[in-house]
C-alpha cells in the first residue's frame, strides 16, 4: 500500500464561498421510519429521521466537525422531497441535484426506509420501500462534476448501497471517483454490504454475491480510503480470510490478517477502517474501531455504550475519522476522534450527528459522562 497523502486546505487563499469543499459525498438521500422501542404492527406514530449514509457523512462533518460540505444526489419535487432539501439545509451541508417529477401516483420516490430501535433482547427490524426510487435512476452523466468541483475538493465518499441500487449507479460512482481524482481529491468508499439488496437487484440469473463482488471490486480499483469489516471484505469483494464465526466480536486478528490479501488485491488503497461491536443486548454493545494506514495497524479502545438507537453508528465513526485525517492528525488520534464520535452519535435519535467537537474530543481523549456543569 503506498502512503496516504491529505490534500492542503487553501481557505486562507479563498473566500468562504469559492473555500474548496473538504468532502463531496454521493449516495442516495431516504426518509427513515422510526417508530422507536414500539414494534411496527403496533405502532401509531413515527417520528421522520433524513438519512442516507453517504448523506450522514457530510451532515456529521459539517455540524460536528465544521467541515464544508456537499451531497450529490436525486431530488424528487413533491413534498417529502422538501422536506429532505430542508433537513440538508439544516445541517449546512450544500446539495447538487438531479431533479425528478413526481408523477402524483408512482413515483419516482425518495426511498423509505423502515427502522425500529428494538429494546433488550428484542432485535432492532429494519426493511426498505425503495420501489421506483429516484437515486436508482441516476447514471453517468446526470452530473455536472466540473460545476462541483470547480473551487476544489479534498475528499471525495460513497458507498455499497447506493452501488447496489441499479446497473447505473455503480458507473455514476466511477465516473465521480475519477473527477474527484482528477481534482486532487481523496477517494473513499464504504462497502456497506447488504445482502437484500444485491439478491433483488442482481440480473435475473445472476448470483447476486457474484455480481455484488464484480460491481464493488470494479469501483474499489478507484479507492484510497476503504471502509468495511471482516464481512463486508469477504462478502462485497470475495476476499479470502478466516471464517469470521470463529473469532470473537473484537478481535481484530481476522481484520489486521485480511490486509495482506487487500494490498495484493487492490494495491491502490492505502487505508482500511472498520468498527467493532460486541452485541449484548439491543442496547448494551461493547463497541472499538480498527484502522490500517500506510502498512502499520491501530486498535481504538473498548467502551461499553447504553445505545439509544444504533443506526448511523457506523457513518458517526467514518466521518469522525475522515475529520481526523483531513485535520492532518496522527493515525492513533483520527482513529480515536472516529471511534468516539460513532459512540457518541449511538446516544441520540437518528442517523446524524448532535455532538459538538469539544464533546467528541473530550471523550476521544478518555473523558465519561459525568454532569458537566
């Protein structure tokens, strides 16, 4: 693996609005469903959560870590996409998109996604409407990089499951990487394996593990920083490695093992995170981070979390980490800032952030819960 290298911030040469953008992220935006701890049958009201998980990358640079921002993706006009073109806004993240008319019945739609906390030994349920989605009709093409990345860019996200989306997508997330890479940006991508959406998605008569590891083998070959555990690498790339059943949870030997076979593989990257969860109940995790940079492994800490709701932890952990690497931090302390922040982002309702750095830094360098007063 050669060396990371993080492009130079030039906002001191620049006004605030020509500042080159520290992260463009791609990826679809969707509305999660979230009845709380009250299983769906039974639920009467669900509090609305904007997600996506290139999405929560930004969104958490941009409020926790004042990092200027962007999301590229579909927008539909009707009034649930308002409503998301709203929550982007709030966060302060900029948005570039390509616009869709609802047609009153069909669609296309912002994705649904349908998302319970669970509660103790009950197990979250997660399931998805994503039919005629909106971001599955984007291809190459349907974005004017130039115009995005015309002021500059330092890093450049996307991920497995807006490449899972259609055949489109994958090739709109390699024509993204190689105009980021033109510009001088970092690429980084989270494999983000899921398995429901490859099998609907893949070809009628294709196996959809063979396609999910021809599809995001072609786009790593254009990846720096790559995000994803034991089975996202064996899983989405067809990696070989030790059965993952047979280590405990937080062992990082598998992880650490499986970076010779990556370097081979895929010489271009220079960097493999992922995050650790030992899963006692629904809401008590024993929770670390692991990150290979530049040939050399780090461990993060173990904490033990009291978890409100989990989704998002793993998107709190990758923008913790990209914030510590574009600040120019020593590996140990940008893994450490990641690791925290994911802790911390388990801790509220959603799937972005409501930290404050100074929160994340504190427990980042061995802070608790005490009453700050």
């Amino acid at each position: 693996m050669g060396k990371l290298v993080i492009p130079a911030s030039k906002e001191v040469e620049r006004t605030v609005r020509e500042k080159p953008y520290d992260l463009v992220a791609l990826g679809a935006l969707v509305t999660r469903l979230d009845p709380g701890i009250v299983p769906f049958e039974y639920a009467s009201q669900y509090d609305m959560h904007i997600s996506g998980g290139e999405f929560n990358v930004a969104a958490n640079l941009a409020r926790a870590f004042g990092q200027k921002t962007a999301v590229v993706s579909a927008m539909v006009d009707y009034p649930v996409g308002k409503k998301v073109e709203a929550e982007v806004r709030r966060m302060g993240v900029d948005s570039f998109y390509s616009r869709f008319e609802h047609n009153g019945v069909h669609g296309p739609n912002i994705a649904q996604v349908w998302s319970d906390q669970g509660g103790g030994v009950r197990a979250p349920v997660v399931f998805y409407n994503r039919c005629n989605e909106a971001a599955a009709l984007l291809k190459p093409g349907s974005i004017n990089w130039d115009e995005i990345f015309g002021h500059g860019v330092r890093w450049f996200h996307s991920g497995g499951i807006f490449s899972a989306l259609s055949a489109t997508t994958p090739e709109l997330v390699i024509e993204g990487m190689k105009a980021a890479r033109a510009a001088g940006a970092i690429v980084s991508f989270d494999l983000n394996y899921r398995e429901k959406l490859w099998t609907v998605n893949a070809p009628q008569g294709v196996n959809p593990v063979q396609q999910a590891q021809k599809v995001l083998g072609s786009i790593v070959e254009y990846v720096d920083v790559l995000v994803g555990n034991e089975e996202d690498l064996q899983m989405g790339l067809g990696l070989q490695g030790p059965k993952v059943e047979k280590h405990g949870k937080l062992d990082p030997t598998v992880f650490f093992g499986m970076q010779e076979t990556v370097s081979k593989r895929f010489p271009n990257i220079k960097a493999v995170a992922t995050t650790m969860r030992e899963v006692h109940s629904t809401n008590r995790h024993d929770w670390s981070a692991l990150l290979w940079i530049d040939g050399k492994g780090y461990q993060a800490p173990t904490c033990s979390l009291d978890v409100h709701d989990r989704v998002g932890g793993g998107d709190g952990f990758a923008s913790g980490l990209i914030y510590g690497l574009l600040s120019g931090k020593a590996p140990e302390d940008a893994l450490r800032i990641g690791w925290a922040h994911g802790a911390m982002l388990t801790t509220f309702p959603g799937d972005t952030t409501m930290a404050s750095l100074e929160q994340v830094e504190a427990f980042a360098k061995g802070g608790s819960a005490r009453i700050q007063r």
